[in-house]
C-alpha cells in the first residue's frame, strides 16, 4: 500500500475512494472515548480524525497518543449519523493525517458534499 502523500487534496481524493471501497473509514478509540484534538486553525474548535485505512491511523498511535486504537466506522453510519453529530458539536473531520499528525480540517458537511458528488 502506497504511503499518505504530502498533498491534503491528495489525502483528502484517497479518502473518499478507500472508504467507498471498503465500506468504512477508521477512528481512534481510546478510553474516554473517540480522538479529539485543536484545530491547527482555532483552538478553541476541536478535530476528530478519520483514516480511510487502519494501517494510517495506527501510525499515529505513539507517544500520548498510544491510549488509542483504530476502529472501524461504517460508511453508512459516519455518513448518516456521524458526519450531522460532529457538525452539531461544532468538530471538524481530519482526513487521513500523516503520521506527524499533518493535513485536512473540513466541516462534516462539506464532507459529506465530497460524498455525494463522488457517489453521482
């Protein structure tokens, strides 16, 4: 499997083909609950990262961030009721992030709008 590139948009079209292929996409569960982290932007906005493979969010899975392990999310599911929940709470979606925990914050919404126009 080809590594995460460099390039968010990259990420971000690599994301929304796996998932679609898979059927699902990948959290971090840990003890408390799913992984949550500042915005890069606004800090007082938090992020929820996704992965469209497991191999990419368990490279994250070190140092604080060793409490957690990747868990499957159905597609059906994080479309239906995760994507309005988080936008709800005001949380962005992080799209498959590298390992140094770099790249896309989007609003769940606009995620799901790279969905659907995928999906036509």
């Amino acid at each position: 499997m080809d590594p995460l590139s460099d390039n968010v948009e990259e990420n971000l079209d690599r994301f929304i083909v796996e998932a679609m292929e898979t059927g699902c996409v990948w959290g971090l569960e840990g003890p408390e609950g799913f992984a949550l982290c500042p915005s890069d932007d606004n800090e007082e906005v938090d992020v929820m990262p996704f992965w469209s493979q497991p191999e990419f969010a368990q490279a994250v899975c070190v140092d604080e961030w060793s409490v957690y392990k990747p868990v499957p999310v159905s597609l059906d599911e994080f479309l239906d009721e995760w994507v309005d929940g988080l936008h709800a709470d005001i949380v962005l979606i992080g799209i498959n992030w590298t390992a140094e925990l770099e790249g896309l914050e989007m609003e769940p919404l606009d995620l799901a709008e790279e969905f659907d126009s995928e999906m036509q």
